[in-house]
C-alpha cells in the first residue's frame, strides 16, 4: 500500500507544488497530472511522476488513477484563460474523479476548498458566478460519499499581499477587510501532506490559516519593515472596474469573476477572522509544523524571488 503513489490533482500550482515537495520530503511516491508535462518536470524536479492530460478528459482520469492510493484535489480555474471553463474543471471534472475514484475503489481524498463559505453571505452579496458554489457543491457531494474524505479550507495565501504590489505600492480594490486570514503555501503543502497520509481524519473540515489575520495597511507596513523598503498602502475605488468588468464581459468574463471575489474579501465576516487564533491552534494541536508567519513568509519569498517585493 505504503508504495503506490499519492496523486495530486493540481500538483503544478501555488499550493499544489508546496504538497508534491512536502510529500516528496516524507519519502511518498507522488503523481501529478498535468496539461504540459515538460512545464510541470521543470516546476517539480525528476523525483515526480508526471502523466501528461487534463482532468476534463475521463481517459485522462483513469489513467490517473490506476493504481494510486490516495488523491488530493487542488485544482483551480481561476485564471483569465481558464475561466471560461470554470465549471467544467473545477466541478464537472471533479465529480467525475470521484465517481472514477469510486470505481478504481481508492477511498482517501482531501479536497482543497476554500477558507469559509456561508450561503447567505454569498446571496446578501449577489454572488453568482463564483467558484464558492461549486466549493459547496462538491463539499456536500464529499459530505454525502462513502469515501475517507478530508476538506481543507485554505485562507488566501499570503502572496495576496504582494500581487496587488506594483513597485512601492499595494493597491488595493475595495480596501480590503479590516483583517483577512491568510496563510503561507509552505504551510499548506505540509498540512495536506500530513492529513492525506493520515487515516484518523474522515469526515473533518479544517480551515487552514496561518498565525494571523491582518489587513492590507498593515501587511504594507510589515513588508516596509522587514525589507527596508517603504511600500505605501493605497485604496482603489470598485467602480471604475465594475464598469470594466460590464464592458469587458462579453470578451472575457475573468473581470467580473475577480469583481466578486474582491466582493467577498472586501466583506470577509469579522467573526469568522475572530477564531483565527483558534482555528490555528487546533492546527498546531492537529499537524505536526512550524508555522510560517507574515515575517518569516516575506523573508522566504525575497529568498525565493531574490529580489524585494
Ligand atoms: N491561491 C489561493 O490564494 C487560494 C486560496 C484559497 C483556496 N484556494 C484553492 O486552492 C486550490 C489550488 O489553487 P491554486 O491557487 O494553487 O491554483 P493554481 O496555482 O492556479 O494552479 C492550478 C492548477 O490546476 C491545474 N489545472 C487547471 N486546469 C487543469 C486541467 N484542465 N487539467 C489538469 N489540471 C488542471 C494546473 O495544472 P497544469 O497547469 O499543470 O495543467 C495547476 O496545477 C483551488 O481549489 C483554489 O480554489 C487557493
């Protein structure tokens, strides 16, 4: 059993290349599947098995499959390119790994979600398009299965901060919420290491953050610190890209679908950002790491981008 590989749906992307290594480091055979083999050899190193295909093709699937024994799901499509196929990845193809899952009779899966999803929230907000309601869809069609399934609910990474970086300034749409839980991809990779190879977790939904939730001014102020270089905070009105976003509809949906995820960070419930400190230490108790903080996240990606952010 010990010897037939993990598979990592999304093993290439920015938390799925953080489980390959974690699972690699522990001595695991792992299996990715990937649109573009020799782009995911160069991000993943040889010590990978790579099986060139998507997810939205059931051939492709079944092959994946064959033989492994346990799957972890980070797929995304939340992409320019790939948005328009967002159903089609992250759910349709996603359900139908679970039915193939079911008849290949591999039983642990760990789904990667997203930190927190409160249908009401979702409606007060007007929230249609958005890839929390296929989190939901899929956690309940989990909730309803005979696997050994575990759900992770991954916070933002912390890389949140940096992308809405341009030279000395964070821009931010909307502002942001006055704290946001986010969590290092370093900290995801091991967590989901560790609770795909356990046996004891069936059943259980985490939310995955890191130390703290923090807001944007601060995160500028924090990265100020730590690199010597001051990076100002700046607020961006929505309206300018809500009329973007009706504009540019037509021609690619990305906009309107980024629009609501700002909507829900901009909105992210106060309370849920309360048990922060809790939720994180049940992880402490749970998983067996040492936490990245904002501090230690920002000297890790200068180390690894080798240039300031
Ligand atoms: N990033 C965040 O801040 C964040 C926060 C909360 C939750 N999450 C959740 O974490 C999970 C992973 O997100 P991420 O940010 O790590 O994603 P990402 O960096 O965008 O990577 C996407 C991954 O999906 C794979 N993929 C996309 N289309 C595919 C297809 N047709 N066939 C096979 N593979 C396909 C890509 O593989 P190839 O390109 O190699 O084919 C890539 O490995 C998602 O469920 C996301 O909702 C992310």
């Amino acid at each position: 059993m010990e010897n037939k590989p993990i598979l990592v749906l999304g093993g290439t992307g920015h938390y799925g290349k953080h489980i390959v290594r974690s699972l690699l480091e522990k001595g695991e055979p792992v299996r990715v599947l990937s649109r573009n083999a020799v782009k995911a050899r160069k991000i993943l190193g040889d010590g990978v098995e790579i099986i060139e295909g998507d997810i939205t093709s059931r051939e492709s699937v079944v092959e994946s499959l064959n033989g492994v024994r346990a799957i972890v799901i980070s797929v995304s499509a939340f992409t320019p390119k790939l948005i328009r196929k967002l159903k089609l990845i992250e759910r349709d193809s996603v359900l139908m790994v679970l039915e193939e899952a079911q008849k290949a009779g591999v039983s642990r899966v760990v789904y990667i979600s997203v930190y927190e999803i409160r249908e009401d929230l979702l409606r007060e907000l007007n929230i249609q398009l958005g890839i929390a309601w296929i989190k939901l869809e899929i956690e309940a069609a989990l909730a309803k299965s005979d696997f050994n399934w575990t759900v992770l609910g991954v916070a933002p990474s912390m890389e949140i901060f940096f992308a809405m970086t341009r030279g000395d300034t964070m821009m931010v749409p909307g502002g942001g919420p006055p704290a946001l839980p986010t969590v290092s991809p370093v900290d995801v990779g091991e967590i989901t290491a560790q609770t795909v190879l356990r046996g004891d977790l069936k059943g259980k939904r985490f939310r995955v953050t890191g130390p703290e939730a923090i807001s944007f001014p601060e995160a500028a102020k924090r990265i100020s610190n730590v690199t010597g270089k001051t990076i100002k905070f700046r607020k961006i009105p929505l309206f300018p890209l809500k009329i973007a976003s009706v504009l540019i509809w037509p021609f690619n949906p990305f906009l309107r679908h980024l629009l609501e995820f700002i909507k829900l960070m901009n909105n992210f419930p106060q309370d849920v950002v309360a048990k922060v400190p809790e939720d994180h230490q049940l992880l402490v108790k749970t998983f067996s790491y040492t936490p990245t903080t904002f501090e230690m996240e920002v000297r890790r990606r200068i180390r690894c981008h080798d240039k300031s952010p």
